[in-house]
C-alpha cells in the first residue's frame, strides 16, 4: 500500500466515516470558534481471492509500526464496503489539524518506516508483500469539514467492541448558487432539528469537497451501531421531521426547498476494521 499512496500516505476513519476519523469536528455548530479539519480519502481496490486473515495481519503489523506513532494525524480509519463484505472498494480515511500536516506527512512516514524496518532488503520484501493485496488503481479526494458535524462520546467508542456501520451519502451540490444558498439554511436547519435529535445517529460529519475529481462533492457519514439501524434512522429522522414541522404542506414545502440545492445523491455502506483505527 505504501508505494500506491505517495501523496497522501497509506492507508482507509472516519470517513468513513471513522467516528472518530471522519466525523471529529472541534466544535459544534454553535460555536464560533470553528476550527475545520483536512479529511483524506484514499480508495483502494483490493484483488480477488485474498485471505483476509493475511490483509489484516500485514496490515496491522503496518498499523502497529508506522500510523499509529504519526501524532500529526487526528485520526485514522480502515473502511471495507458492507455490501457482501466487498474486498475490492477499501477506503482510507486520515484527519488532519491542517493542510501544512498533510504535506508533512510522507517525509514522516518515511523516517518512521526506516526505523521499523532497517534492513533494507526486508523493507522491500514487506512491502512487496502489503502491495500484493492491492490493484495498481487507486484514486484519492480531499475534503474539509464543516461546523455542522459532531463527534460521537469517548463512552461510547470504548464501549463499541465490534465495527461501526458507515453510511456514506454523498451529494452533487447544483450549480445554482441561490439554490445551493437557500437549500443550505435548510440543510442547517434539519441538521439541528433532526440529526441531532437521533439517538441511533452515533457520530454524524459533514464535509466539502477541497481537492479531487468533481468540486460539487458534499459527503455525509452517519454512524451508526449496525446495519439494522440503518433503516431505523432514516424512520427516526422522518418522525423528527414531522414533529419538527407537523404541517403536512409545509413538511413537503421545507423538504423541496432543502433537496432543490442537490442535484443527485448516491450511498454507500461501510464498515471499520476497529484494530486499525487511530
């Protein structure tokens, strides 16, 4: 993975997602104090037939020796696609404090690598081994998050003992600037009175798109504690819009105001690897 990365750094947080990858924000959206975060995504395409057992070994032997002693990242996440365990859509979510950090962070890397592995040949003989897992196509994004987001509790990350499932809906912004202005102050509005109102939501981020393939890219990751609430929750916020706005007309009125601003969406389900999360 590591010759495949040499931009960003090897890796898949939060976001997806992780909670704590993709969805750590330092303040919320009351605050003025906002600080955003620098959010990279590297997708990866894993090759067919490969024992995951080995994958998740090599890869935790990289974890152990190398991400984990990087300070400069926030957080750091391994995503796999949920859809029948799909080996071949892997996502690797890094959170950074600033752009400066993301230019740091190969050299590093680098010097870090050097020191768990002195020996050259079996430097190369590791490698070699983790690259094998992988395709020779990658594709990475850069986002930046938005005050609107929230973290899950540090209760409820040392309580979870299995994967998070991560809901990723990712949004193609219209090019309509007064749409996308008035369909934002919706967006704010049924962020606060609906998202934040669900408890099956554990961690919730929101966050534009600053470099990669397409500019209108706005990408919201939900937390949640299994694929069965993936379901609840989209029941749970139509409640919570409904006792947010009881009028039947004006519910249909907020809801065409606040999708008028999005030109399409897509999903996508995923799950973490808990012992490669920083």
């Amino acid at each position: 993975m590591k010759n495949k990365l040499t931009f960003l750094i090897v890796v898949f947080a939060t976001l997806l997602l992780t909670t704590s990858a993709i969805s750590q924000e330092k303040s919320n959206s009351d605050s003025s104090e906002f600080e955003p975060v620098y959010i990279t995504v590297t997708t990866l395409h894993g090759v067919g037939g490969v024992d995951l057992k080995e994958w998740k070994a090599v890869e935790q032997e990289y974890f152990d020796k190398v991400t984990s002693k990087i300070d400069i990242l926030v957080s750091h996440e391994v995503l796999i696609s949920n859809i029948l365990n799909d080996f071949s859509d892997i996502k690797v979510v890094n959170v950074f404090k600033s752009w400066d950090d993301i230019q740091k962070i190969n050299d590093i890397r680098e010097n870090i690598i050097e020191q768990a592995w002195p020996d050259e040949n079996i430097r190369k003989q590791f490698f070699e081994k983790q690259n094998s897992f992988y395709t020779n196509y990658h594709s990475d994004e850069i986002y930046i998050s938005t005050k609107y987001g929230y973290g899950m509790s540090n209760e409820i990350k040392k309580a979870k003992k299995n994967s998070f499932v991560y809901f990723v809906q990712t949004s193609t912004l219209a090019d309509d600037n007064n749409y996308d202005k008035e369909s934002y102050e919706y967006y704010q509005k049924y962020v606060d009175n609906v998202f934040r109102k669900n408890s099956l939501i554990k961690g919730y981020s929101a966050q534009r798109h600053l470099w990669g393939s397409d500019s209108r890219d706005f990408v919201e990751v939900f937390a949640l504690d299994s694929t069965e609430d993936i379901k609840k929750f989209m029941v749970k916020n139509r409640e919570l819009l409904k006792n947010y706005v009881p009028n039947e007309e004006k519910r249909k009125e907020f809801l065409d105001v606040y999708n008028k601003g999005i030109e399409s969406r897509s999903n996508a389900i995923y799950v973490n690897v808990p012992s490669l999360s920083k």
